[in-house]
C-alpha cells in the first residue's frame, strides 16, 4: 500500500528545464535501437518477497528489493571478496515511516530513513507478513481464521502452531523488543483430543486496567479466554504486539546498519498528485520538464527508466494500482521466449468517482526491460500495430505465487496515458454522467501503468564517530537528535512524519553518524547533542547521552541514572543539550584517560598482525576488525598519517619512562 495516492517510485532523472543545463535526447521509435536488460537474474538481486497482510510496499520496493540491490553492488566494487548474502529488512523500515499504523508510507520517507540510519538486515529483524497483524488458526479442513475470532489470537491447537511454523530460534520482535515468534513465547494452558493449546506469553491487563484505557488503547488489547473451547473469560486482556509499529532496538544491529547508508535519490513524474508532471525530484527540490507535449514526456520518461536499468540501477515506481483487476481489458497471456503463457500488463485500469480516480497506491520495483518484447495489444493476429513492442519487467512483493512467479511484464504503451494503439480495449463503464448530471457510483479508466519512478545511489560509509542517546518515551515519533561541533552544520536524526500520527512507546538507543563533524580526526573536540521533543503531551527520560567509536566502545558519556546524577525527564517541548569531550592522550586504546600496559598490548596486536607472513589485503581486514577508526587515530603518535614502528618504539618507551 502506498499513501501516495499515485506512487510509482522509480527514479533516475537526467531531465531538466534550460534553466539547469539539462536537456533533452528524445529517441523516435524508428531511430530506437532494439536492446534490454534483466537485473533479476543478477546475484546482487533479491529472491521474491511477500509482503503479506501489511501495507510495507514502500519498504519492500526501497528497503529489501532497491537498498538491498545497490548495497550488494556497492560492497562489490569495493571489494569483490566481500560477503554480499544478505538482504534488508522491509520490517526496520516500514516503522519508522508508517506514521504509527499500517496505513502505507511515502518512498521520500523511506528515502530519509536509509539515508540517516541504513537498514537491518533480515538476519539482524527478519520480516514476515503473516505475523504484522494476527495471529490465524487452522481447522480440519485447512481453513484459516483470523483475528475476527478473539479467541483464535489468544489461543492456537498444537495444528496451527506447527502451521504457524512458529520455531525456536527466531528473532522477530515487538515494539518493546521482545521476540515474538518463538516457541518459547508460548505456553500450554490445555489439552484437548490429545492435542496442545498454546497461549501467547505477553502484556496481560485486568478488566478494571482494561476499562481505565481510552478507547484508541483498548484497540491494542484483547479478551482471553480459558481456551479455545469456551466461552469463559479469564477477566484479562492481552496486549497485541504489532510488529508494524515495531522500532528496531538492537544496539549492534542498529550500529552495523550505519556502515551501509543511501547518498541520494532521484526521480521524474508524469502526473503524480505530489508531484504533478517533474523531469527531476531530488530532496533538494523538483525540476518541470521542459516541454508541454505529453508524448515527449513518457518518450524520455521510458527511456529514463530503461538507462537505469542499463546501469545496474532496479527503479523503484508506483502508481494507482489495478493490474491484475477483474477488467478483460487489463492484461492478456502470451508465450515470451521459452516461458508459456506470462502475464503481460496491456493497460492500467484505475476506478473512478465523482471526487477523481479512488486510489489504490502502491509501491513495486522494475527490473528490466525488453524492446523486442511483442503483445497483440488489438487482437488482429499481429504485432505491427503501434504500442505492441517492448516492455518493463516488474518484481512485486506479493509473494512467487502472483503474476509470473513474482513478476509481471507491463508494455511500453501501458505506461502511456492514452495509447498508441487504437484497438486497445476500452475499460468498462466508461467515466461518465447521468442525463441528470449526477454520477455513477463507480467507474472505470485507463491510468498510466507508471506515475513516479526514482533511483538511489548508495555507497559504504567510513564511520569513525557515532552519537548514542538512550531514551524512555511515549511518543517515539515526536523526538529530535541534533548534534554539532563549534559551528558545523548540525547532523539531526529525527523521524519524518505526518502531521497527524499515532504515538509509538519507545525504550531504547537513537544512532546517529555524526562523523561528517569529526573531520580529519575525532580526537581534541567538543561535540554537542541535543535531544528535544516537538509533540505536546510527550514524556520523554533520557537514560544517558554517549559517543561511541565504529566498533560500539563508550569513547565518552554522561549517564543519567537515579542515584548518580539523575534522569532527565522532558516534558511537551523541553530539550537538553549535553556537550561531551573528546581528549586523550595517544596509545589510550581503552579511553580510559589512562596510558598503561592494557594499552600497550592492545597496542602490539597491531604491529604483530603487521609481521604476519600474509597479503596485505589480509592485513587490512584484520586491522579493521581488530581496531576502531578512532583507536587507529591514537595509534599515530606523530600524526604523520602512517602507523609504522617508529610509533611503536615511542609506546615502548612511553611505558617504560
């Protein structure tokens, strides 16, 4: 689901007005050369994901199919030897965009999110669609239900937990942090006809807790019943953990996620209700195209998606989305080289009302694109006609089991707004009036098959510095990190969010790379961070503020504990600035503002890895793994820029003296 209302989030956008120097290179369909591309058959890419019964399309088409793409290329170039099996998870994004409910979300959003935080990865928050919202259950003749039966959440036979594939060892989370599908989580409040009932272990609350919650609390609580086989009510409710809303927390997952963060995004337009007609949307603004005619817009809006792909880019897009409606009009089967009968989108049919087009956004991924692919658009037995050659290759996140194993072919001419082809079928009921002037309840229309479409550029991140603000708060979405150094340009790391949204409860680390302040070197500065809420009504106790080198080591802090100093506690629009040193001597490997023979055999484990009989490329990988950017900082005692055994020899002697 995209909020966008018309989201098609592809994007490559090499098009602007005069005023930019951008120009134009409209190619004709006689002059065009016949070429292609499939990037879903390249190890960079993704299997097929399914998003399931929530409405993470925009994280599915930016976060795992697009972050994961251009993340595995990146890593590539930079070493050709370096581990590229993973994928990212849609489920440390769509959180943090979402606006609190399973509402859909913006690419834009999604776009900030990684460029500030990165992603975690499936391994680190795996993702599964089944489990966002409820909990099914399954009868003897394998049909499912839902969470229209409350008691069919709180209580699962020994069948569907093995259906469930509930198993042990996973690690899918809770807004709170707790996992959620594991076996552990479960526990055996009955036996009926030999067979196990299990009961979720979780938040449980009394009736008279219960009836204490506003009506928007009791939304997140259920009845528990003494089994699945009553009507008996325990008097408690269950506390209903939405992954949705679900903010990753995992201190060394959310660390490692900066190592890999997105640079920039660009895309066009063709008639988004964001964006209208754009030859360019970047975060720095939009550029219109420089032409008022409609067909040499998608003619470069084509040919834009198409070099992409050319470049190894996967475009995420979006429209108003009805591919696969009832309509004969929509799609037809053909035989594409060796693959019998795959789907192939003819035209995009959107359903109307009196108020426009009743939108149905949605965010998915082209990965190719064929201009020798053919398709009878009219029917006349032939593939001459105008519009019937070439088409983009579309990988969507419902699941293998849709369209052709995951992806769907969508011609050229679908992404037209009128087509070329004049025996293309007209949609049903036709967007019309009544003789009186009223109209009818819903109708149909040819909508582009393609709205927006965007790309990212992503690239491996040397973090040196990381600020770490560990925070209690009710309202996840309201709080702001800002952190500078003298008059630098302050780095924020805040959530992107609608004016209107649904608080998340949130205990946990904030990151945020700030070592764009740090400079040359980290060591000798003062840096300042600053935490405030911009949301009345929140509640906020900030737990400590740190800095933190690559590797996660405290370099410096200020804890807030009771009995210490104390816990700062903010309130509706209050903040706190909080400035933390960064000054030791060379060789304090440990930050303990103490040189000593710790430090020195930290030290040696340097130089012994630089005496090891292997490659130099060896070497490095060691180093990197051994020691933070900051240690190596320390390391060079007479700031030369190279660690080398006079350094070493000034440690022995600093010992010594």
């Amino acid at each position: 689901m995209n909020k966008k209302i018309s989201a098609f989030v592809t994007s490559m956008a090499m098009l602007a007005s005069s005023a930019t120097g951008l120009t134009f290179a409209v190619t004709s369909h006689a002059e065009a050369v016949t070429r292609g591309a499939d990037l879903s058959t390249s190890s960079f890419f993704p299997e097929i994901i399914n998003q399931g019964q929530v409405g993470s399309c925009v994280a599915c088409a930016t976060a795992y199919y697009q972050f994961t793409n251009e993340a595995r290329r990146a890593l590539y170039r930079q070493n050709p030897y370096a581990d590229i099996d993973f994928t990212y998870s849609p489920a440390s994004v769509y959180p943090l965009i979402n606006d609190g409910g399973d509402y859909g979300s913006w690419e834009y959003k999604a776009y900030h999110a990684l460029k500030n935080r990165g992603a975690l990865t499936m391994d680190e928050m795996p993702y599964d669609g089944r489990f966002d919202l409820r909990f099914y259950t399954v009868d003897e003749n394998g049909k499912k239900t839902d969470r229209s039966d409350p008691q069919g959440i709180n209580y699962i036979t020994e069948g569907s937990y093995e259906y469930n594939e509930i198993v042990s060892g996973s690690t899918v989370k809770d807004a709170y942090g707790n996992k959620i599908i594991n076996e552990n989580d479960y526990e055996v409040v009955d036996e009926v006809d030999g067979k196990k009932i299990y009961r979720r272990i979780g938040e449980y609350i009394d009736a008279d807790q219960y009836k204490a919650l506003s009506y928007y609390q009791r939304d997140y609580y259920l009845p528990v019943y003494e089994n699945k086989n009553t009507n008996t009510s325990t008097g408690l409710y269950w506390h209903e953990a939405k992954t949705y809303r679900a903010i990753p927390r995992d201190e060394e997952a959310l660390l490692n996620a900066l190592n890999v963060k997105l640079d920039s995004y660009e895309g066009w337009s063709l008639c988004s209700p964001n964006h209208g007609a754009k030859a360019l949307i970047t975060e720095e603004g939009d550029v219109d195209w420089n032409t008022e005619d409609q067909t040499e817009r998608e003619d470069q809006f084509i040919e834009n998606i198409k070099d992409a792909l050319d470049q190894g880019k996967v475009v995420a897009a979006s429209t108003s989305f009805n591919y696969l409606c009832c309509l004969d009009s929509t799609y037809k089967e053909i035989s594409y080289k060796e693959n019998p009968k795959e789907k192939v989108v003819i035209q995009n049919v959107t359903k109307y009302d009196k108020n426009g087009p009743i939108r149905a956004g949605h965010e998915f991924t082209i990965v190719g694109y064929d201009d020798s692919f053919e398709c009878d658009i009219d029917g006349d037995g032939y593939t001459y006609s105008p519009g019937e050659q070439g088409a983009f290759k579309i990988a969507n996140s419902w699941g293998t089991g849709w369209g052709n194993d995951g992806f769907i072919w969508v011609m050229y001419d679908a992404v037209r707004i009128e087509s070329a082809n004049n025996g293309c079928p007209d949609p049903a009921n036709i967007y019309t009036k009544n003789s009186n002037g009223t109209w009818y309840n819903k109708i149909y229309q040819r909508n582009t098959a393609i709205e927006e479409a965007y790309i990212i550029n992503v690239s491996p991140q040397n973090v040196k510095l990381v600020s770490e603000v560990d925070v209690m708060t009710n309202d996840y979405y309201g709080l702001n990190v800002e952190n500078t150094y003298q008059y630098s340009q302050p780095i924020t790391n805040y959530v992107m969010r609608s004016f209107y949204y649904n608080p998340i409860k949130f205990s946990g680390p904030i990151y945020t790379d700030i070592t764009g302040l740090c400079g040359s070197e980290i060591n000798g500065k003062d840096y300042m961070v600053k935490v405030y809420s911009n949301k009345y009504n929140s509640k906020t106790i900030v737990k400590g503020i740190r800095l933190k080198d690559d590797k996660g080591k405290v370099v410096s802090e200020c804890s807030f504990i009771n009995g210490d100093i104390y816990m700062k506690e903010l309130t509706n629009y209050e903040s706190l600035e909080y400035t933390l040193g960064v000054n030791f001597e060379k060789g304090d490997l440990d930050y303990d503002h103490d040189y000593d023979a710790d430090d020195y055999k930290k030290i040696m484990e340097y130089f012994d890895i630089l005496s090891e009989d292997i490659s130099e490329y060896e070497k490095n990988g060691k180093i990197s793994e051994k020691f933070s950017a900051f240690q190596l900082e320390l390391l060079d005692s007479n700031n030369d820029g190279n660690i080398n055994y006079e350094d070493r020899d000034y440690f022995s002697s600093k010992l010594y003296s």
